[in-house]
C-alpha cells in the first residue's frame, strides 16, 4: 500500500529547470562550438543546400517524343529511319540497328540443327535435348549424319535454321546519326508545365544547334557520337554486339527565382555496364521476322536477327516553393538543437570533470512542501538553502558556480 502511494506522490510531482552557472573556460569552449556547429548545419545544410523552407513536388508527370535522322550502309545498302529504328512510334525507348543477320526463305519443315550443341554421334544424344528452349525448333531426338560424320540433331520448326555465328560488318555511320528529343513537365502541386526548349531558342536554332554539354546545353538535337564520347564507350564494340545506353533528363525547379529558371539538365549513361565484359549475354540484340505467302498458299519468311543500341530517355524532376510551415518547422528544430550543447555539457560535468558532485548537488535539487512552509516563515530574504561560497543571481534565479569553489 505504501508503494503505491509512494508511486502516485512520485507522478504528481513537478520539475523545473534550475540554472547553474559554472565558470570554466573548457567547458564553455566546448558549448559554443557545438552550438556554432549545430547553428552551420542548419544554415548551411538544411536551409542553403537543402532549401527546407520549400515543400517539394517530386510526383513529376512527363511526356517524351523522340526522332532519328540519319542515312547508313548496312552490307551494300542505304539504309533509313525506317529500316533501322525500333519501335517506330518514336517512344523514350527506341533501338538503333547497327547490325544483322538475315536468314531467309524459311518455312514449316523438319531440319538440322548448326548450334554446336547439337551435335551428335546417334538418337541418343538428341534425345537429352528433347524439350529444349535453346534450339532453333523442336527437337525430334533423330540424329542427322553430315558429309563430315559429325551429326546434328534433327529440329521441326522454321527451317533452314538460323547461324548467327557469320561476321557481319556494322554500320560505323550510326555515330553520325541525331536525335531530337521533345520533352514536357508538370508539377501537379503547383500546376506549372516546362518543355525542354527554352524560350530564347526559335524554330531555326533547333534546326542548326547540336548538343554541347559547355556550348550549347540546352538544344535537344543530340549526336550519336557526342553520346557515346560522353558515356566514354568503344564505339566499334558497341555497333558489334549493341548495348543499352541512358539519356536522363533532370529538372531542379526552384520557383521562387521564377520559371525561366526552370531548365533542365541533361547527362548520359551506360546502362547495360556490369554485363559489357560477362561472356553469357552481353549487348543487345533482338529478332523480327516478315512474313510473305507463295502463289500456292505456303507460308514463308525472313528472319533478321538484329545488334542495336537502345536508348532510354529518363525524366526525373524535383519542384520548390516557400512555405511558411516548412519554414517554421525547421526553424523550431534549428532552436531545438542548439540546446544540445547544454546536454553534451551536462554529460562532461557530471562524469568526468573534477568537482562533478559538488555540480550535481547544485543541479538536482529537492523541494517538499514542507520545506517551502518553514522557509516562508522565516525572513523572506533569508538564503536558507545556500551555502558559504556559494553565490545567488537575484535577477534570473540562478546559481554561480565558479572554479575556485569546486573542490581539487
């Protein structure tokens, strides 16, 4: 029973802060510069770099519209925008062809397989791979003995089978090609729409301009080569086997400078990097074939299997606006944690310097209602609760604690 009035006396008792003022010059060295450290943060990191005082819009909408111009030769033809980019609708995603292999006259029957490993010596070996996916067609399990006694196993599907092991040469005039890329945002939080051509910038300029990342950063006509110089990629190895490359579109908006500050920034990646030197599937390559009808009904067709590099054009954007909330929720925080000096004082003073008992005392103090009543009835300018040594500060209530008054 006593525990328990001992626990509701404890909850309904009242703290307040007591000053005591301890004159040490390392200890108030140390609180200033914590407190000149935390004051930086917030000045130089959360209100200068970070711009808290803004509420930010990062749910950017986005549109991207993109060109190819340019003419190749790919194996003795001339080839366009229309033979070499994928798709055609002109997406953020679109595929240069830089090289392929062309089978043709393919149709429905039952063939050997040239993938090595396929090869045979008797039905056996071809039965291991029925079901495989790795074939150009459906495997029979019958071995097919060549002229050279080395087999290969029989496949129904589309037929002659496909070897893309021939050399091909690519087309090295991809570097020459452009790529104009049209690009519109918004910022649905304070309904402000951008596009990436400033508005300096006429019809005649976009027509003459290329991108230069020092020059000319804001022309939305990009070269191939440019690109590829920037991303710094062999430009014979990329035509070879193809790859993925990233065309990112930042927008940093603040609209407290206004929206012809609004303008975005543009840089390049390679995005297929850490498969550039893995010998199981590097580059980039894909298959489409077009399909014709024999004036006897039989159905055949082309295959191309195609080396390209892709390019993604990715938009990112950010937004910011002053807000008064923001503002004074982080000026709240800033004041806050300047009083974090006081505690990384407190913790020095009470455990590792000198006279940290004689400071404890002074800091953490008891008052029972019964000392208040015998202390009234005494002479109200009594200092009863002070000892010799120890000086009062009349106007803010607090204790002054020199130096010389702690014991060595």
């Amino acid at each position: 029973m006593g525990s328990m009035v001992g626990c509701i006396t404890d909850f309904f008792t009242y703290e307040t802060t007591k000053s005591v003022v301890v004159k040490s010059w390392f200890v108030g060295i140390v609180n200033r510069i914590v407190q000149l450290l935390i004051i930086s943060y917030f000045v130089g990191w959360v209100f200068i770099h970070e711009k808290s005082y803004q509420v930010k819009d990062t749910g950017i909408e986005s549109s991207v519209m993109t060109k190819v111009k340019g003419f190749g030769d790919l194996n003795g033809q001339v080839m366009d925008v229309a033979d070499y980019v994928f798709p055609q609708q002109g997406a953020g995603i679109f595929c240069i062809m830089t090289k392929v292999i062309i089978t043709k006259k393919q149709s429905q029957r039952k063939c050997a397989e040239v993938e090595k490993g396929f090869n045979c010596s008797n039905n056996d070996d071809c039965k291991k791979h029925l079901g495989s996916v790795l074939s150009n067609g459906m495997i029979t399990g019958v071995c097919l003995n060549s002229y050279n006694g080395t087999g290969h196993c029989e496949i129904y599907g589309w037929c002659p089978a496909e070897d893309d092991n021939v050399y091909i040469k690519p087309m090295m005039d991809v570097v020459k090609f452009t790529i104009f890329i049209k690009n519109s945002v918004r910022f649905p939080l304070f309904n402000v729409t951008r596009g990436n051509f400033i508005s300096t910038m006429t019809s005649s300029d976009i027509k003459k301009c290329t991108y230069h990342p020092e020059k000319n950063p804001f022309c939305p006509i990009f070269r191939v080569e440019d690109v590829l110089n920037i991303t710094r990629q062999n430009q014979t190895a990329l035509a070879l086997k193809g790859g993925e490359i990233g065309i990112n579109i930042e927008w940093k908006c603040n609209l407290d400078w206004g929206l012809e500050y609004c303008l975005p920034k543009y840089s390049f990646t390679r995005l297929d990097a850490p498969f550039v030197k893995n010998a199981v599937s590097s580059g980039y390559n894909f298959r489409f074939a077009k399909y014709f009808m024999t004036e006897n009904g039989t159905e055949f067709r082309t295959l191309h299997k195609a080396y390209a590099i892709r390019f993604d054009v990715m938009v990112t954007g950010i937004a910011g606006k002053f807000n008064t909330v923001q503002t004074l929720i982080h000026l709240v925080a800033a004041f806050t944690s300047v009083g974090l000096g006081t505690v990384l004082c407190d913790i020095i003073l009470l455990n590792f310097l000198k006279g940290a008992d004689q400071y404890k005392a002074k800091k953490f103090e008891e008052v029972s209602m019964a000392q208040i009543e015998a202390s009234l009835s005494q002479s109200p300018d009594s200092q009863l609760s002070l000892k010799q040594g120890i000086k009062s500060s009349y106007d803010s209530g607090a204790i002054s604690l020199a130096n010389s008054d702690q014991p060595i």
